[in-house]
C-alpha cells in the first residue's frame, strides 16, 4: 500500500463528503424551516454513517446540529 496515495486520495474524499455533507443539511433544514416542520431554533439530532463494505468498516457519527 502506498500511504502518500491513500492519504491524498482519503483527503480528497474527506473534502467532498465534507463540501456536500454540509450543503445537503443546510438545504434540508431550510426546506424543513419552510414546510413548518421545525421552527429554526432547534437542536437537530444528527447521524453521519460511514461505511467501506471492502474493508469491513461501518462507523456511526452521532450529534448535534445547533439551529439557534
């Protein structure tokens, strides 16, 4: 295995699930927000699950999204 291949490849990765992951809760919470479904000051709980079936790895994330 060559490490500076994976880290590089890894970051990247890291990069865009990051870039995404945000962009996709700000939208939903705004459309939430919108649709009356939460009222903008909550604390939403939230789950981020990290998954690579070839290596056996299934990671769960849990916490908190302050809106207020």
């Amino acid at each position: 295995m060559n490490e500076d291949v994976m880290n590089a490849s890894l970051r990247k990765f890291l990069k865009t699930v990051g870039v995404t992951s945000q962009r996709e809760i700000e939208k939903a919470v705004r459309a939430a927000i919108a649709g009356g479904r939460i009222k903008g000051n909550e604390a939403l709980k939230a789950r981020m699950v990290l998954t690579i079936e070839d290596a056996g790895l299934h990671h769960t994330i849990d916490g908190v999204i302050e809106t207020e």
